[in-house]
C-alpha cells in the first residue's frame, strides 16, 4: 500500500478519454497522424554509405522519433508536463541530427557525444555552426528560422519548473492525480505541431533534394538507395507540413545546388529498370520476411495488401509465392 495519487488506474482512464476526445475531433486526430508520417519520412532524408553505415550518425534523428511517440503516449495518458519535456528531448535530438551531420562528416565527429564521453553542445553553439552553412543562410535571410527555435525556448520552463503553469498542476485547479485536461492536450498539440514543422524544414535545408518529385523506382525498382530522395506522396506530405512558401524556398536552393543537380542529372541518364529485374528484387525481399516469419505467415501478412493490388500487380504476386513456395519448404520454412 502506497500513500501515492498518482496511479496505473488513473492513466487508464484518462487514456480511454483522450481516445474518446480524438474520435470526437477528427481534425486532431488527422493533423497528429500526418504529422506523424512527416516527421518518420525524415528518416529517409539522411543518406546512409558505405563510409556511414552504423556509425552512429543517424542516431539523433532515430532517437528523437523514438521520443516523440514516448511524448505521445504520456499525452495520451494525463502526463501533459512530462509530455512536454520528452518533446522538447526529441526537439534537442532533432537539432543535433542536422547539427552532427552538417558537413556529411557526423560518422566521425559524433562519436564522443555518442559514447556519452562529451556534453550536448547548447542551444547558442549548435545555431551557431547551423547559420554558417550556405543552405540556411539563404533560408534564414528570408524566412528568419532563428527566432522560431527561439520561440521554443518555454520547453526549458517544464524542465525545471519555472511555477504553477509549467508544473503537473499546468497551471489549472485540479485534483491531485492525473486528469483528462482539454487544455494540457491541445498545448501539446500545439507544441508538437510545431516542432515537427521546424525540425522538417531544417532537415530539408540540409538535404534539398528530398523536394525534388520524382520516381526514383523507374530507375531503381524497390532497391533504392540511401541518397536522401524520398517517393512523391512523402514531398506531397512535406509540402503540406511546413508550407507553400518555405517549400519553395527549399526548391530554390535545391535547384542552385550544384551537389544536388549532378545527382539528379545521373539518376535521369539511367535506363529505367526491367520489371523482371523489379521481381527478383522483390523476391529476394520476400525472402527475408519469411526468413524470419516462415512462408505461411508471411503469407497471411500479404494478404491485406494482396486485396489492394491491381489485376497486374496480383498476378505477379501470385508468381512470386508458386516460387518461393517450393524454396521454403525446401530450407524448413
């Protein structure tokens, strides 16, 4: 028996009306899923080498999405201080992860910060080395970035609780335990909203050419590589998120950056790809599911997705399992 008011069963409760609140406000609801597919695409931006691979240089951005859904489930169950701190931890990561990897060189300089033997660098040193990249020096002259993450800085008042509205009171009379608060939902919202828009804009300024729209699966089928360039509906989605005008800035830089330019140009000049080398592919991507899930749940995995083939795309799925059925019968799967 403990003297505590804060409880398990609480959090219950308060959970099913935060549910209860998000079914009664579709647009909520909506807004927080979008927001959500935007900043997971953001993933996708950060090239991955062969010089790069498992240093440790995409773990910023790893670890400040894994913060933002922790940030969400505290939300979800009356925790709304909490909350906002876990985001203003995935906000930091999220800096860091444009901030480690500003000259491509984040395999090597972030080791010591992430074996923990160095300080995270703070808010006035990671700006400062940001601003001096030629990409945001254009952004910022126009659109003044600066002074929106300045705006955030509230975030360190739940951190050390600067009074009554930065408290798990958030500011209102309450009971002692944790409580459905309309008004401690939507100002996460809010912050969340926020901090998705900033953090996507940054990582776009860095990596231009995840606003360039293009199908990169004409040329590369599904084995596309770790260059930053992402499918049309994930810049559609981006697009959305920070803006007409901010994106059209991003576009302008994309369009004088001589990096990105080379690039697109040699993915143009390359024959798209054959659909049987697309099937292999994909095949060889079966494999590695039913690897780890035998053949017959795989099967069962697909067939939500079987049901939302074309006529075309069913057939040539049904190819791929009369072949890979006698293969993994033969290897015990």
């Amino acid at each position: 028996m403990r003297p505590f008011t804060f409880t398990f069963d609480a959090s219950l409760e308060v959970y099913e009306q935060s549910k209860q609140y998000l079914e009664e406000h579709l647009e909520i609801a909506s807004k927080l899923s979008e927001l959500a597919w935007t900043y997971q695409s953001l993933g996708k931006v950060i090239p991955m080498t062969t010089e790069n691979m498992f240093s440790g240089h995409f773990f910023p951005w790893h670890d400040s999405w894994e913060e933002i859904q922790v940030s969400y489930n505290l939300c979800l169950l009356g925790f709304y201080k909490q909350a906002m701190i876990s985001l203003r931890s995935s906000f930091e990561l999220g800096l860091l992860s444009v901030y480690w990897n500003l000259k491509d060189d984040g395999h090597e300089v972030i080791q010591n910060w992430l074996q923990s033997r160095k300080n995270t660098p703070p808010f006035r040193d990671i700006w400062r080395k940001i601003e001096q990249h030629p990409n945001f020096t254009i952004y910022q002259n126009k659109h003044n970035i600066k002074q929106r993450l300045l705006d955030l800085g509230y975030f360190h008042d739940y951190v050390h609780a600067k009074g009554k509205k930065f408290s798990t009171t958030i500011g209102i009379l309450k009971s002692n335990k944790q409580t459905f608060e309309q008004r401690g939902f939507n100002k996460w919202v809010d912050a969340y909203e926020e901090i998705i828009k900033i953090l996507s804009i940054l990582h776009l300024i860095k990596y231009p050419v995840s606003v360039i729209r293009f199908d990169y699966s004409a040329k590369f089928g599904i084995d596309i590589p770790g260059f930053g360039g992402l499918d049309e509906l994930e810049v559609d989605r981006l697009e959305k998120t920070i803006g007409e005008d901010a994106f059209e800035s991003i576009q302008l830089i994309a369009d004088s950056d001589s990096t990105v330019q080379d690039l697109i140009i040699w993915i143009k000049s390359l024959p798209n790809i054959s659909e049987e080398k697309v099937q292999n592919q994909m095949i060889e991507n079966d494999k590695s599911f039913i690897l780890g899930m035998g053949f017959d749940n795989w099967v069962n995995m697909m067939k939500p997705n079987v049901d939302q083939f074309s006529e075309h795309e069913r057939e040539l799925y049904e190819q791929r399992v009369e072949h890979l059925r006698p293969w993994a019968k033969e290897n015990g799967y």
